[in-house]
C-alpha cells in the first residue's frame, strides 16, 4: 500500500483541530459554570442582604411592641422583650429570634443593652444559600405624646405659636403646620426660658407633684426631666438673657443642659443659637419626620374594640355626663369656690361642696355652654379631687367653647396618679388672674392665653399659645402621659422607635 504523507498531515491537523476545539468548548463550558456559579452567589448575596433588613424590621416591630405594651415604665432590660424572655445584657448580643425562614432564606436577631431602658443595638443576619450578610443599627424609643411636654403647640395661621417672655421647665414640641420656613414658631425674650430640672418650683406645686426625676450625669445623679425641644417648622428666636437650657454646672442638683434640641429652620432673635445649651448641640433637625400632627377634635375615632366615631367630640358625647340645661350650664359658666351643685349620671359626675372642694369622676361634656372658673371676694382657690375631664363645647351656634381659669386650681392630693382634671376647650384657654397656681391637662383647638404670673402644673396643648409679658411658668409633671384622665384626646400608645449608626458588619 502506498502511503501518502500529505493525507497523514491532514489526519494530524483534523486531530488537533478537534482536539482544541474539544478544549475551547470544555473552557467555554467552564467559564459559563463559573458565571453561573457567580451570578447565583450575586443572588443569594443580594437576598441575604434583603433578609437581614427584614429582620431588622422584625426586630423593631418587636421592639415597639414591647414598650406599647409595657404600661407606665417600658424597657428593654427588664429581661422581656413582647414576651420573649431574653437578655438583658450590655456586654455582648443575645438572641431574640433565631432561625426564621422567609423566601429562600432565614434570618435571625440579637440584641445588645445600653445603659439605658430606651436605647438597644439590634443585629440581623440573613441567610441564602450558602451567603450571608449582617446588619447592625442603634435604636431609640420616643414618647411622642403631647402630653409628654410641658407645651405642645401645633399649626399657627395668626402668628407666633409660643411668644413671650415665659419659664418653661420640660419638652417643647412645635409642629408649625402652615407657617413659613422664615416665620417664628416661636420667639422667646427677657428671662424667658427652657431648663431641663424643677429649680424654682413653689411649694404649692411641688408639694402636689412626684418628685423631679433623676438621672446619671458626669459622674453625678441629678433632677432632669429629659427636656427637649423639638420645632418641625418655623424658626426658634431667642433674644436677651432668653436660652434652650443653660451651662452646666459641676456640682448641684439639677441637669442644666437640654437632652436634645431638634430645630430644622434654625434660630433668630439677637442671640440665636448662642444661647442653646444642649447635649447634642444645636445644628440637628426635627427627627420625628411626618409622624406626629396635632389632635383635632374634629377627627374620626374608633375606640379600641368598640364603634367608630364621626368626631372625637362625638366619641367623648357617648360616653359622658351631658350637660345642656340651662340652670346647670350657668352654673359652670360662672363657677366659684362657693359654688355648690352635683351633678351626676351615675357613671360621671361633677360636683362643688360651698367651701372650694370639687369632686370630678369619668367625663363631663358642656354642651351649649362655656366654663368659667374666678374667685368670690377674696376666696380664690379651688381644691379638686378625683380623677376626671370636661369637654366645653360652647354655645351651640357660635361653638366658641371659651374656658376661664382665674383661680387658684389645685389638687387635694398627688397629681396625676391620686386626683387628676383634664380640661378639652373648642375655643379658647384664658388665664387671666394674676398669681395663681393651677395643676392639670389643658386642651385647646384654638388657643391658650396666659396673661399672668400663672404657674402650671402638667401640659398646655394648643394650636396657638400666648405667654405674654409676665413671666408665667409651665412645669412638665413626667408621670401625666400615662395617668391622664378618662378621655383626654391624644392619649394612648404614642411610642415610635429610631434608627441611626446604620452599618453593615
């Protein structure tokens, strides 16, 4: 057989041919492996990224839950967490949920303590497939109730919401609905100010009152009444001696500086900022966001477990004492502490004994009529026991529900928790006597007037408030949020949770 060298040249290149094609396919076929082995870690990374901000989710949800329903004194060291018994420790994290399937993954929580019953770190890690990925963030719980300020101011079309020259011992919170970013909200002078402690209380207040909280701070345990001042819209004018706080002093009682002071649209007046003393400067925004607005008496209400309701006024007409005769309507209209009545529908009741005791239970609604409280001769000083409140509707046509409080109102025990009074006004709050003390809730949808050296017991919540010329003081009682009269509008669970230092670990 005769052998042809150039058919075996083509043999041996049709050999190689097939063999680096052979190879050029199994690359081919090991490179699209990988990419497909990649593109499902890509994935699975991704959604485990996703997981663990679910379970942060989770784990703030839980976190609300948990002081919604922790009653007068929520935390999270007291070794429970919305049932589940776990931690507390500030040492190193503890599990809350451990493996919980969601999608095509899991996620688990832990938590980590601070010193504090408000503040936790919460860790969550998600898994999908062979990938996983942490989240790490520091949470703060807030009590965002009005009544967890000494004044609560929300939308203002008429001008400043809080003016004049007033002492204010406690939180602030101003909304500012409807006003400009260039418009006060509120405008502070003279000795006006904000402070954090009860220095300078009377006696006839602080003897009806728990005592004034205490804190650790710098070494020292001392008064605070975690004071801040929070204004969503509208600048914060601070002229003369008039400050948000104050230096702190080594060495006294009582905690000086602000805990916090949230101010977006900045500070006028011609001293401003200079004279803002707080733990956290004075620089940081408002940062409770578009949670909180102000509460109208006018907004539907569903009781819990029970019917909804047009009006919260129609809520509080279901269940109170309706008052709309006439003889009894004057008789509120113009009560004093000689006044002498009772009435009563065998739930509520209000009552007046001749010699300036009142006795109030449940929830009294004038309808129809205003509520006028002044002195008779020299006779100015109401004493009230029993826990209630009074909705003052006003005259049926004009609806002005106008309140005068010009004496002496006082509890015969301790405010909130013993004897508690609530007053909701339609229209206007007027303190026009001068030096009066007066202890109590005070709502009104239009506005609040203090013209007088006035000092407040409790909360002030108003659209509008005028302190005047005069120097009136406001003090915060910290026990009134959750032992507020039957009825109070704006009570309830009002606890929201922030996160910052957001990481990925």
């Amino acid at each position: 057989m005769h052998f042809n060298p150039q058919r075996g040249f083509a043999f041996i290149m049709v050999l190689i041919f097939i063999l680096a094609l052979g190879l050029a396919g199994a690359s081919f076929m090991v490179i699209s492996s990988s990419e497909i082995i990649m593109t499902r870690m890509q994935n699975d990374s991704t959604k485990a990224f996703y997981l663990a901000n679910a379970g942060i989710e989770s784990g703030l949800y839980a976190l609300l839950q948990d002081f919604n329903s922790g009653g007068g004194s929520p935390s999270w060291r007291d070794g429970d967490i919305d049932g589940i018994a776990c931690g507390p420790n500030s040492a190193s994290f503890y599990t809350l949920y451990g493996s919980t399937n969601l999608g095509e993954g899991s996620y688990t929580i832990s938590l980590k303590n601070t010193a504090n019953n408000d503040e936790i770190f919460v860790r969550a890690t998600g898994t999908c497939g062979d990938n996983s990925r942490s989240i790490e963030v520091y949470v703060k719980a807030y009590n965002v109730s009005p009544w967890n300020n000494a004044i609560f101011g929300g939308a203002g079309t008429g001008g400043m919401l809080i003016n004049g020259n007033v002492s204010i011992a406690g939180s602030v919170h101003i909304l500012g609905t409807g006003i400009a970013d260039t418009d006060f909200a509120m405008n502070m002078s003279g000795s006006a100010g904000i402070q954090n402690n009860y220095d300078g209380i009377p006696a006839s207040l602080s003897s009806r009152i728990p005592a004034c909280p205490t804190v650790d701070f710098g070494g020292e345990n001392i008064q605070s009444l975690g004071a801040t001042l929070r204004v969503k819209n509208g600048i914060v004018g601070l002229s003369g001696t008039a400050d948000a706080g104050g230096t702190d002093v080594p060495g006294n009682s009582y905690k000086e500086t602000l805990d916090g002071v949230y101010v977006t649209d900045g500070y006028g007046g011609n001293k401003g900022a200079a004279n803002v003393y707080s733990d956290n400067g004075s620089s940081n925004p408002y940062d409770l966001g578009d949670s909180i607005s102000f509460p109208s008496l006018n907004d539907s209400y569903t009781e819990p477990g029970g019917p909804t309701y047009t009006t919260y006024k129609d809520y509080l007409k279901a269940n109170a004492l309706v008052i709309s005769n006439a003889a009894q309507l004057a008789a509120l209209g113009s009560l004093t502490p000689t006044s002498n009545f009772s009435y009563t529908d065998g739930a509520n009741s209000i009552s007046m004994n001749g010699s300036g005791a009142m006795t109030i239970s449940g929830i009294v609604y004038i309808q129809g009529g205003d509520l006028g409280m002044n002195k008779s001769g020299s006779n100015k000083t109401i004493t009230y026991t029993g826990i209630g409140s009074i909705l003052v509707e006003g005259d049926a046509d004009a609806s002005d529900g106008a309140t005068q409080v010009n004496v002496n109102l006082l509890t015969s025990n301790t405010f909130p928790t013993s004897s508690a009074l609530g007053v909701m006004s339609v229209g206007k709050i007027t303190f026009d006597a001068a030096n009066i003390d007066v202890i109590g809730a005070f709502y009104s949808q239009e506005r609040i007037n203090v013209a007088k050296q006035t000092n407040v017991g409790g909360t002030l919540v108003s659209n509008l408030i005028d302190m005047g010329s005069n120097v009136p003081s406001v003090y915060q009682v910290p026990a009134l949020y959750t032992n507020l009269p039957p009825g109070m509008i704006g009570a309830g669970n009002s606890w929201i949770v922030v996160t910052s230092d957001w990481q990925e670990i």
